[in-house]
C-alpha cells in the first residue's frame, strides 16, 4: 500500500488521489492472488497443510465463500482463521466515528448516509488497520443476537430518539466487523434462534431486532469452526445455515512425523536461559511424536473428541522442564532430556485424552505408559538392530546390572559406556553425542529398548530410579 495515502483525512482528498475501495472480498483475492504470483505462502506458520487444506482455502478466497472449518481439537482451525486477516489490506479508509466501519464513497448506516449527504467531499475519514477489521466469537449457549447483530439502546431512546429509528440501534459484533473477517468458533453451540438470525444477515442482509426489520448490507466474509460429529448431528445446526457457508473445509492431524515435530519445535514456548544451553536428541524428538501418533490410532481412547498437538507441545515442554531441574539440582551445564524424564508426560498428557471405556481396571497413567513404551519400541527399531547389540546382552547375562535415575548426574553414565562392551559405539550410531547428557540420552535408549526387546529385566527402585539386569 502506498503509505501517503495515510495522509488524506476526508473523501475529497481520497477522491482526488484516484483511490476506490473494494468489496473485502476483491480485496482478499487480490491479495492471495499477488502472494501465489511472488510464491509467498498463503498462511505463514502452518504446518502440514500444503497439500490438502491449504489449497482448499485459496479456492474459498478465490470465489469469496464463506468458509467452516471441520476438524477436531488441536487441528490449527484457530491458528488458520486468525491468519487470513493478513490477507486484508494492510489500512482501508472508513467514515470517521462510524461504530460499523462505514466506506465512506457507499456507507449503509444512516448517521454517515446523513453526513454524506451534509458534507459532501469535505466528509472526514479514518483509517482502519487489518487487526481492527477482524472480529470472533466463541459459540456458546447463552450467546444472543443482541451480541452477535444489536440490540435496541434504551439511552439512544430516552435520548429522545423513536423505537422505529434505526439510529437507536446498538450494533453488535458482526455489523462492527463490517468490511472484514468475522469468526465463529465452535458454530453448533449457537442457539436456532441465534443461528436464523446469522442466516438472515448473511444471505438477506436483513434483520430484526425486536420486532423492527432492518436491511444491513454488510461486507463481511464468515468464517467458522466445528467439530465435524457436532456439525453433522441433525439438532445441532439448522440446515439454512449449513447451506449459507459456500466450502467444507476437512482439517487434520499431522500426517508425518516429521510435520509433527516441526510444529511442536515451532510452538514450544519453553522459556531457556543461555547459560544453560538445550540439547535434544533427535530419537527423544521422534519418541515424542510417535506417543501422540500411537494415541491417535488406540482404541483404548475416545478418537471422536481427538488428540491435539498440544499433547506433543505440552510434553515436549515437560521433559524440558524435567531435565532443566535436574540440571539445576545436580549442577550440571546443560539440559539434556532423557528417558528417564519420559514419566513427566503423565501429567501433561492425562488431561488431553478422552478414555473411551472408564473403570477401575482402566487408568489413564497405565495408558500413557503404553503408549510411551510403543513409542519407545518404535524408534529403537528405526535407529538400531538387536543383532548389533549381542555383546551389550552377553555382558548383562554375565550377572552385571546398570542403575538410572532422573535425577542422576550424566557423568554416572560414562562408567558404562566404558565398562560395557561396544555400548559406546552402539550409542554413537543414535547421533553425533558430545556432550555427557546426549550420552546418557542414548544409554538409557539402548537399555530401555533391550527391556521392551524382552532382553533384560527392569525394576523399580523407588522414585525415578530404575535398574536394568538380565
């Protein structure tokens, strides 16, 4: 945009300059239309979605369609609606003090109709930002129309303003949002009453509010968010509704697990310190994904109500966490997960997880267990072969044992690493391990993974220390 327009305060100086406004609709296509011509992509910062929703979406722009996205929680439907506003405009003129965002060369409400009419060229403008232009909501029950359309001001009235005036209307969040994006997440929450009053405004751009009729044109593109089984129980949403939101937009779960990291390394929000540097193994990153994967595919959870990639998020923060502290209580200079920092993740996946049979017999802990151990198994078959690890199981079987801890110094880990028979190069083919906490990572790989092999026993000493024995 050419910022010197920024200057101009009233519609004969916009006139002057040659300036027109669009409908928000052009707008946002002309803007997706110049990002796909510089190969800029159409939302920054999501991850996943090239291929299959993405696409989507720019077809959506494209046609000017209101759009609902369909996905479970944790699917970055928020993320994604939010990031369209970057698709307006970057400022767009507006009558000055219009509660409803009026375009001063064809404003709707009647007060700048009036001032219009009055003032001619000399009538005076703002400018609104992107962000001002981008309104949402969160369906609820108890949402009303007087929220999301208006609701007759009894001030304006006692003002000494007739009921029958339209300028005793108090606007609501949607006539605000005029000229840009509106959000309703959640879309089957909404009450019928609520869902034929957004039907009306989107298609008959008319209303009424409390029994008085009126036309409001606004130019505004919806947006919304559901559940798919919500959105498509008969009760929850009323057809005419359905049938106003132009595209179906399916979202998904990361289909890789490497699209899986990538998202739980780009919105980790883990507060570090650079005396204390972070070293994560690549193997820890992987077991990470794959507990989450493995929870996506168990019947043992409710897959209806989903499993976010907060999970992964959350739990690669508490590993970092628990690795950090054991770093500040042992003194050590870095922060090096571990497996041994693997049961932290009870407490931050417990809580995101819907079980689908409840009892005694069936603890979400026993369940998170599983999960890690599959998840384990899994990556340990990717990196390594148990024949390569023959002299590590000659040595135990020999009567020898080894001790970890989640609180235990990664120099106790180099005594085995020396003593235990190719245990070193073994833990070398996990990565290029420099430090003694990437060691330790490794170490306790190998002997977890022997474990789940069925080739060493493991017992629980209390706490977080275990011991490994044939």
């Amino acid at each position: 945009m050419n910022h010197d327009l920024l200057k101009h305060d009233s519609l004969g100086a916009l006139k002057k300059a040659g300036y027109r406004t669009q409908p928000v609709r052009i707008e946002m296509r002309n803007n997706l239309l110049q990002r796909l011509r510089s190969k800029e992509p159409t939302l920054a910062g999501i991850v996943g979605y090239d291929k299959t929703v993405v696409p989507e979406i720019e077809n959506g722009i494209l046609a000017g369609h209101h759009m609902i996205l369909l996905g479970e929680r944790g699917q970055a439907k928020s993320r994604i609606i939010r990031s369209l506003i970057t698709l307006l405009d970057e400022y767009v003129p507006a009558v000055k003090g219009c509660e409803i965002n009026d375009d001063p060369f064809a404003p709707i409400c009647k007060r700048c109709r009036r001032l219009q009419a009055e003032q001619g060229d000399t009538l005076e403008i703002q400018w609104l930002s992107r962000e001002h232009r981008y309104g949402e909501k969160l369906a609820t029950p108890d949402v009303s129309v007087a929220d999301l359309i208006g609701e007759i001001d009894p001030i304006k009235v006692a003002e000494g303003r007739y009921l029958a005036d339209e300028e005793t209307i108090h606007y609501g969040l949607i006539p605000r949002t005029n000229r840009g994006i509106f959000a309703i997440n959640e879309l089957p929450d909404l009450t019928e009453k609520v869902q034929v009053g957004l039907f009306n405004l989107m298609e008959e751009k008319d209303v009424q509010i409390k029994g008085y009729k009126i036309r409001l044109p606004v130019d505004v593109i919806f947006v919304a968010s559901a559940n798919p089984e919500d959105y498509t129980s008969r009760g929850r949403i009323i057809t005419p509704l359905k049938d106003r939101f132009d595209v179906q937009i399916r979202t998904h779960y990361p289909k890789t697990i490497e699209d899986e990291i990538a998202i739980m390394e780009q919105e980790c929000s883990y507060p570090l310190r650079p005396e204390l540097p972070l070293r994560v193994a690549p193997f820890m990153r992987e077991i990470l994904a794959h507990i989450t994967f493995e929870a996506r595919n168990s019947n043992e959870i409710n897959q209806a109500s989903g499993v976010s990639v907060r999970v992964t998020i959350n739990n690669f923060e508490s590993i970092i966490s628990n690795a950090e502290r054991r770093a500040v209580l042992v003194g050590e200079n870095e922060i090096a997960p571990r497996l041994t920092d693997l049961p932290s993740l009870y407490a931050s996946t417990a809580g995101k997880i819907e079980l689908e049979y409840v009892g005694e017999d069936k603890k979400e802990e026993d369940l998170v267990e599983r999960l890690i151990n599959r998840a384990v198994l899994k990556v340990f078959d990717q990196y390594l072969k148990l024949d390569d690890l023959k002299p590590v199981i000659a040595y135990f079987s020999q009567g020898w044992g080894v001790e970890v801890s989640d609180m235990a110094p990664s120099a106790e880990y180099m005594e085995p690493l020396r003593e235990v028979p190719s245990l070193r190069e073994i833990a070398e083919r996990l990565g290029p391990f420099e430090t003694p906490g990437l060691m330790a990572a490794a170490s306790e790989l190998i002997f977890e993974g022997l474990h789940l092999h069925q080739k060493l026993n493991k017992e629980r000493q209390g706490g977080g220390r275990f011991a490994y024995h044939a």
